[in-house]
C-alpha cells in the first residue's frame, strides 16, 4: 500500500499532475478525481460504517414487535443475531474507514505540498512577483491541510446522505406523514444554513488574507533581523507585528464566532426535529396507528438522525472553508508560466553556442569566449540587470507582496471591501503577468553565437548561463549538497571548487567534513564564508557560462586576493563575466566593461582603463588620478585602496589539505 502522494515530476498542459485552476469548485473537482479510487473506497466504507447504526433501530423494533411482545423465542433470537452481524461489520469498517481516510488526508495534503514546490520551481523568481512569500506559505501549509479535510469530510458526508435515505425509506414504509417530515426536514437546514455560510465564508477569508499578510511580515523580519538590529528598527518592526497580529485575532474571533454561531443554529434545529419527530411517533402510538415495536424504531432513529444532519452542517462549514483556500490557492498554482515552449536543441549544437561570443544589445556588452571579462559600474543596479537579462531573468518588479489591502485598525471590514480589495489585487497581478509574459514571447536582445536566447528552451539556457547573484541561499543540508547539490561531483571536483572559492576553512569548521550538516541559511557560518561557499557551489557547477554578481562583496581582502588569484585558473577557457568594482579581481581580468546609465562606455584592461578613464578611476580608485593609486603586486594579489585590511602583509601559502583529502565525496 502506498500512503504517500504520488511523485510530481512534470508541470506541463495536460498532464495529470497539473490541476484545473479556473475555478476553485473546478480545483476541488480535479482533488476527487485525482484520488478517485480512494475516494469511492471511502464512500463505499462510509456507508458500510454507516448503515449498521442506521439499521439498528430498524432491527430492534422488529424483534419487539416480532419475538418480545409475542413471547417468540426463536424470533427474538434472530433478530439478536442479525444486530450482532450488522454491529461486527460496523466494527470492522470503522477501522478500514479510518486507514482509507488517513490515507486519502496524507495524498490531498502532502501533494499540495509537491504541487507548491512544483510551481515555485517552475516558476522561480517570477513567483514572488505574484503572490506574497506569506501567501505560499500559507498555501503550501495550512491550506494542504484543509484540502485534506475536504476529502475526508466528502467520503463522510456522502455514507451520511445515503444512510439518511436508507432511514426515510424506512420511515416512509412505517408511516408517510413521519417520512415526509424526515425528507423535508434535510432541505430546510440546508437552506436555513446556506444563508449563515456566506457571512462565515466572508469572514474566513479576512482572516486568511490578514494571515498570510501576517506571515509575510515575520518572514521578512528574520531575513532582514541582522540589518534591523544594526539600525535599532527592531523595536518598529516588532510593534508593527504585534498590530498586525492583533488584526489577525480579531478577524480569527470574527470567524470563530460565525463558525460557533452556526454550529449553534445546527444543533438547534437537529433537536427541534427530534422532539417534533418524538411528538409524532407518541401521537400515532395512542391512536393505535404504530406498535411499540415501531415506536422504539422512531425513538431510535429520532436519536440517530442528528448525526447525519450533524455532519451536513460540518461538511457545509468544511466544503466553505475548502472554497476559501482553493480560490487563494488557484492564485498561486494557476500563475501562468511565461516562458514560451521552445524545440530543444541537441547536445553538439549546445557546445557550439557555449563557444561563441555573449551580446548584450542593451547595455552594448560583448563578452569574448573563454575570457574572464568584469563589469564595472557606480550603481550596482545597473551591473544586477545587465545580469539579470544575460542569464534571462525577467527585471525586478513589486511583486504580490501586497496585503490584503482591506481593513482598518478597528476591523471595521465588509464583505464587499474585502472582495474590492481581493479584485483589485488579482487584477494587478494579471496586468503584470500580462507584461511578463510580452517581454517573456518576445525577442529577448541577448544572444549567445549569434543566437538570441529567447529561441533556446529555458532549461537550456539555464544549462548554458547560469548566474550567481548576491542573494543566492545555503540551504539546510549536508556540506557535500551545498557544493554539490545534483551530486555529479568527484572528490577532487569538489575540492577544486572549494579551493578556487577560497572556502577550504568552511570545510574545517564543519564537523563531519562533507557529511556534516549546515543549518537553514547557513547559519552558524559568516556572511564571509556563506558566500564563498555559494562562490563554491556556482564553480562545481561548471557552467560553459557563469555570470558573477559582486561575488566577494562579504570577504576581506586577503581572502579576496584568494580568490582573485584562483579564479581565473579555475575557469580557465571558459565564459566568465563577473560584476564587480574591486580592483583585486579587476587586475586578473581579460577584459573589463565600464557602465554609465546601463551603457558600455569604455572597454580594455584594468591598467588601460586606469590610465585613460577618469570615470573608471572615480569608481574602481575612489579617485581621478592614476597615481593615486598604489602599486598593486599581481602575484603577491596585496589589497588597493579599496581595501582597509590592517594586516599588509603578503598572503600566506594556501593552508594543508591533507584533512580535505581525506574523506571521500560520497556519491
């Protein structure tokens, strides 16, 4: 038996695994029918749970009026005998109704977990431009988990109605006046209900907004705590979240309340119907038109039916509360991808571009094959978009993290607000997916051998030009995955990628070597060595084509001497571009760009560029005049004017490493 969700391993149109996101019933439709099997095996053992308390009163009227009134032993035996087998078989599928449940709960709720990851790897940075980080979450998290009761409350709901159509059969067969009270009953609760779930479902949904905004805001405050801390914002940011949460709890009192109330208006009217269904039953008595017998079978089932009524209003409450997340969720999961479908190319033709020359027509950049060439600019922007359009990313945007936009400090809120607000928000998210998408179709002006990367299939190009910015993470795992995530890597493969990141010390910090484990964000590493060890991870990769954003931004100068001294050699022969304005690397480049406005405007060596360039100078030398600059020994890599290192001394020969030899890189 498999009791985990099926492996999503493809997200293209037509696939099974892709869900149907224009509408949220047509989502929770597509649920059902993704676990059909498990869902009509829970419906079917959901009757079969069902239907032995259902036929228990029925039963035990027949043996009173059968076996007991009569003095009949042998009826009275039989009877007895067929409550037995209807109650071993309740027994029975009661336990195999809860392991089909279980099961069904763990496929709905966990897949929406593989269904997010699926998207979010899909997608990439183009996501955070649609939804809040929050609002993931939300929908990976909690709403999975909703998504699991839907399933359950649905096989639940199903057994019940068809029990309850059983009871009427039965009742009608006794006597038509008190079945007809019991059909007609189910239809006004149910219409009785349908007025109080729109306010609840309003409700909810505020709620889940307020939440998701609420998780956006905490996510943001641990990614940003050092800064804040440095700034002494934390004490804003933290009142900010504590009125944030408060508007969360009113609108989770808000909700509950209406979930209560409504809870509250079920029983109420289940009770009504049993003392109207007893009054019933007595009066017929007396007037002789029931036995005793059939008197008890009313009694019992004036008792049993407040259950199936019960689970109406549950399912009622549950199916709303699945329409809530399925419609956020549709959010997320239906963002369409806006990168067109391209023929793969082969393999010798992939080579041969990797050989040829990167144009960017926009900013005028010409990087010659198997050069390391370096970007200089005075607004780092500048250098981050020119990266961004070589490894075709689509620019920077505001993104979804918009809040719900609904809402004041006394929650003073109505339904119509919040559906303006939620309008508002999709239409906005629509307009910039629109525009994704035109600049995506488009032609994309960077090629690479004469082609434009926009004819290449994404996965393609991110094969060829694969770009290391300064924001890229460690993620939780063992050293070995955090160099070596694909696990293609030899042992001395991995070395040499630590070596040319000057991130050796990483690996002797780390107990256990490459199998010892590095926390979320690497934490318990320092900013230096986070990103020597991302430095790492990007030079494993051997990219024909890596593109470099300000890579030693976070090291001091001897180790960036390291690394400038190492770097070209690793990457001797192929494609390097690198962002940078440190006169340490800019001295082993082949060639250097400069960019004014997001133009090149002057292009050479770092010592011809010094020499005849005066904005070169102002941004690399922090000066106008070439002797301003000191000598800089390109063996011995000694730090410019650019780095305040207090310690001038030459660099040390790199450090033994005979411990890194030591372990082998498991596979």
């Amino acid at each position: 038996m498999r009791d985990f969700p099926p492996t999503i391993t493809a997200w293209t149109q037509g696939s099974s695994s892709v869900p149907d996101t224009r509408s949220p019933l047509r989502f929770l439709v597509g649920l059902l029918a993704q676990q059909w099997g498990l869902v009509v095996a829970g419906c079917v053992v959901s009757l079969l749970w069902m239907l032995p308390s259902a036929l228990t009163p029925w039963v035990l009227g027949r043996a009173i009026d059968e076996g007991i009134v009569p003095h009949d032993g042998g009826r009275t035996w039989l009877w007895a005998g067929v409550l037995l087998l209807i109650t071993i078989v309740g027994a029975a599928s009661g336990v195999f109704y809860h392991t089909v449940v279980v099961r069904s709960w763990l496929i709905a709720a966990y897949g929406q977990t593989g269904l997010v990851t699926n998207k979010a790897v899909r997608l990439g940075h183009v996501l955070p431009r649609r939804a809040p980080t929050g609002e993931v979450l939300s929908v990976n998290g909690s709403d999975g988990e909703q998504f699991g009761h839907f399933v359950e409350i649905f096989s639940r709901l199903v057994g019940n109605l068809v029990a309850y159509a059983v009871v009427a059969v039965i009742v009608l067969s006794i006597s038509v006046p008190l079945g007809l009270v019991v059909l007609l009953v189910a239809p006004l609760l149910v219409a009785v209900s349908g007025v109080l779930l729109r306010p609840m479902s309003a409700a909810q949904t505020r709620q889940r907004s307020r939440d998701s905004e609420l998780t956006s805001m905490a996510t943001d405050i641990v990614a940003g705590l050092r800064i804040l801390r440095g700034i002494g914002g934390e004490r804003i940011f933290g009142d900010n979240y504590a009125r944030q949460s408060q508007r969360v709890r009113r609108a989770g009192v808000q909700a509950g309340g209406w979930a209560a109330f409504v809870e509250a208006v079920g029983v109420l009217l289940s009770g009504l119907f049993v003392v109207a269904l007893l009054a019933m039953g007595v009066d017929r008595v007396r007037t002789g038109e029931l036995q005793v017998g059939q008197l008890v079978t009313f009694l019992g089932y004036a008792l049993f039916l407040v259950q199936p009524i019960r689970v109406v209003f549950v399912s009622f409450q549950q199916i709303t509360q699945s329409f809530v997340s399925a419609r956020k969720t549709i959010g997320v999961l239906g963002t369409p991808d806006p990168w067109p479908e391209r023929p793969p190319l082969g393999d010798r033709e992939l080579v041969g571009l990797a050989e040829g020359e990167l144009i960017d027509e926009a900013s005028g950049l010409r990087v010659r094959p198997g050069r390391l060439t370096m970007v200089v600019s005075a607004v780092p922007d500048d250098s981050a978009a020119l990266a961004d359009r070589l490894g075709r990313y689509l620019p920077a945007g505001d993104g979804g993290e918009g809040g719900d936009g609904a809402g004041d400090e006394d929650d003073e809120v109505t339904g119509r607000a919040a559906r303006k607000a939620l309008a508002a928000r999709i239409a906005t998210r629509a307009a910039l997916a629109a525009q994704d998408s035109a600049q995506a179709q488009g032609r994309w002006g960077v090629t690479l051998s004469g082609t434009d990367l926009a004819d290449l299939p994404l996965a393609q190009t991110r094969a060829l030009v694969l770009v290391s910015d300064s924001v890229a993470q460690v993620f939780a795992g063992t050293l070995q995955e955090a160099v070596d995530p694909h696990g293609r890597l030899t042992r001395q493969q991995a070395e040499a990628a630590l070596h040319a990141a000057a991130a050796e010390d990483v690996y002797d910090i780390v107990p256990g070597g490459w199998q010892g484990r590095l926390d979320e964000r690497g934490r318990g590493l320092s900013g230096g060595q986070r990103q020597r060890l991302v430095l790492a991870r990007a030079l494993a990769s051997d990219a024909p084509v890596l593109v470099l954003v300000e890579p030693t931004s976070a090291v001091d100068a001897h180790t960036e001497a390291r690394i400038a001294q190492r770097l070209p050699v690793h990457r001797e022969g192929r494609t390097t571009v690198v962002m940078s304005a440190s006169p340490l690397l800019l001295h082993h480049a082949d060639d250097v760009a400069l960019l004014e406005d997001g133009r090149v405007v002057a292009t050479g060596t770092h010592e011809e560029l010094v020499t005849r360039h005066a904005g070169y100078r102002s941004v690399v030398l922090r000066g106008d005049a070439v002797e301003d600059e000191p000598a800089l020994s390109v063996q011995s890599g000694a730090p410019g004017p650019g780095h305040q290192d207090p310690d001038p001394r030459p660099i040390p020969a790199p450090e033994p490493r005979e411990r890194l030899h030591t372990e082998e890189v498991t596979r």
